[in-house]
C-alpha cells in the first residue's frame, strides 16, 4: 500500500485562517451586542413612555370621575358657614379645585359623600381627600400625588375653565366658582368643567368634563 501524498495530508488551520476566523467571530460579536444594547434601549424607552401615558391616564379619569359625579350637597367649614360642593378660585395659592362627590354606597344603600380636591404645587398634581364633610378645615386627611416628576411628568401649568348659562340663557365660561353673588347653600353646578394640564415634553392637553 503506497504512502497518503503529504498534500493530501490533514494539516489543520494555519495562523492566517485563525486571524481571520477570529476577526469575523469579533465582528459578528459585536453587531449582535449592538444590536441587543438597541433593542434593550428601545424597550426601556418604550415603557417608559408606556408608564407616563398610564398613569397620565389615571389621573384624567379620576379627575373626570369626580366631577361627573358631583353632589348637590354644600358642607360647612370649621366656623359652620356654608361652603359650595364646587369651588375654585386661580387666586388661591396653590390653585385648588374642590368638590363634593358621591361615593360608593354605604350602610343600608346609602350612598356615601365624599370632600376631595385636587390642586397643583411644586410642578406636580396631587389629589386630596378629607374622611369627613363638614367642618374638616383646609388640611385633608390624605394627599396624593397623581402626576409627580419621579413619574417623569412634570407640570408645568393647568387651568379650570366652568361653562354655564348666564342670565341671558347664553353659555358663558368663568375660571372660577362659584359665579359672584351666589349663595353658597343655593349654587347651581355648571354645565361641564375644562381642564388644561401644561405637561413638559408632552404638552398641552385639554378635557371636557360634563357635570350631571
């Protein structure tokens, strides 16, 4: 049996072939780690604009939930005057739009009244709530922050806006509340309330909340 040729011999890999095997095993490394760091990047972005408009929506439908369901109730404050179920005033510091609304029902079908605010401070939104109607003060029993910086959305401004007939029976707009001269005890609702957040990076965002 004749001797195997020596060019027909395994002779393995020589240095060139590992030096290039290595560089295209280095380059196709890298694009995947590229394009995995992308697609993590994009991802985060991703949810995190998915959080902002979550909670962004939290905070319009429960503003919203309070208002349609505003109580004819006036309350008294802490010296017993009456004080209307709707009241706001820009003048105030910080602005405060403050409501009675009703709740959910409580002992024997009754349905249970609630004393809640929401005002805006330090570029945030907080929604406030009291555990009693009458004579509870300025100070509620609980604060809440609804749209707060930790969140990533940052308020810059908001605006109340009421809609109601006047004495002409034409649809007027206050940006306050009660309208001037009104009895606390007697003040008739208005027809719906606008609500315009000033939120950075995302901009101005305006709802129309009818009021039964």
């Amino acid at each position: 049996m004749s001797p195997i040729p020596l060019s027909r011999r395994h002779q393995g890999f020589t240095l060139l072939e590992l030096v290039v095997t290595l560089a295209l095993f280095a380059l196709v490394s890298v694009m995947a780690y590229g394009g995995l760091r992308t697609v993590l990047e994009t991802r985060q972005l991703t949810d995190a604009a998915a959080h902002r408009l979550a909670r962004l929506q939290m905070a319009v439908t429960l503003l919203g939930r309070d208002l349609e369901q505003l109580a004819q109730r006036p309350v008294r404050d802490a010296y017993g005057d009456p004080v209307p179920p709707l009241r706001y005033s820009a003048l105030r510091e910080p602005p405060r739009l403050e409501l009675v609304r009703a709740g959910a029902p409580g002992g024997e079908g009754r349905s249970r009244l609630r004393r809640v605010a929401w005002e805006r401070e330090d570029d945030s939104l907080y929604r406030l709530q009291w555990s009693i109607l009458d004579g509870g003060g300025d100070t509620p029993a609980m604060r809440m922050p609804v749209l707060a910086p930790e969140d990533d959305l940052v308020l810059r401004e908001w605006s109340v806006r009421f809609y109601h007939r006047d004495a002409t029976g034409e649809t007027a707009a206050l940006d306050y509340w009660p309208p001037a001269g009104t009895d606390p005890a007697r003040a008739e609702p208005p027809l719906a309330v606008e609500v315009i957040l000033d939120i950075e990076g995302v901009g101005r965002i305006t709802r129309l909340f009818p009021v039964s």
